[in-house]
C-alpha cells in the first residue's frame, strides 16, 4: 500500500510539479484546489498534505487549521515560494512543517521523514511501533 500524499494549490503548474517529485518517492497522490480540496480528503483519505500558502480566497495556515480541526491525525505541511519559517505562524501547532518551493527531493524527505507521525514501513508502508528493528508485516529492516 502507497503513501498517499495530497497537493492543495490554486497553481496547476506547481502543484504538478511536487506531485511529480512524490511519484518519483513511491506516493500515490491527488491534487485539489481549495475548493475541493475537503471532498477529496473525505474520499482519498491521504497521510500527508502539502498546502500552498498563498491561495485565491485563503491563506494556507488558516486551511490546514480547518483540516486539523476534522482530521487530527493527516501530516500538514505549508509551502511557498517565500521564505517562510514554522515560527511565523502563531497558531503553528497545527502546521506540521514548512518547505521552500521549488523543493529538492532531499529536502522533501528530510520534512516528511522528520515531521511524521507515524513511523511507516518503506518497503509496506504500515504503521509500525518505533521500537521495531523490522517490520511486522513484510520483514524489511526498519
């Protein structure tokens, strides 16, 4: 089972871009503009979700605040083309990290890998406990 990774920005071209970057990575994902974007996490149900800051009638701190408010669990991160840094945001407790656009696949790994929740198998991608040496599920090295 794939990592599913959603993409939420206004910019088609941008947005694909990432979701090219997180194809390349083994994720399955979806991109959604802010206006569908609450309908498609309902249906597609992602691990982690990648908002653009900057949006046509929202800013991408306040969205990730009305997804964390339904769905606790999702990784939400912020990304701009600016500079921005997790301590800009008062209310950051909700964002999950903020990454630099355009993104390198090492910096991409690093956020998600470092910022996750849940520890996932690279090889299934189940949940596993941190204490773990090997996945319970296909026996791969943790």
């Amino acid at each position: 089972m794939k990592r599913k990774v959603l993409i939420i920005n206004d910019s088609k071209f941008e947005a694909l871009v990432l979701l090219d970057l997180l194809t390349k990575l083994g994720y399955s994902g979806e991109i959604a503009d802010e206006y569908n974007a609450l309908k498609i996490i309902d249906k597609f149900k992602p691990n982690y979700i990648f908002v653009n800051y900057i949006m046509k009638e929202t800013t991408g701190d306040k969205f990730i605040r009305s997804i964390k408010a339904k769905y606790k669990n999702i990784n939400c991160y912020l990304s701009s083309c600016n500079q921005l840094e997790l301590s800009n945001f008062k209310d950051s407790i909700d964002i999950d990290g903020v990454i630099q656009t355009p993104v390198t696949v090492k910096n991409l790994l690093n956020m998600i890998e470092t910022k996750s929740k849940d520890i996932l198998c690279r090889v299934c991608s189940k949940k596993i406990e941190p204490s773990f040496l090997h996945c319970p599920y296909c026996g791969e090295k943790v």
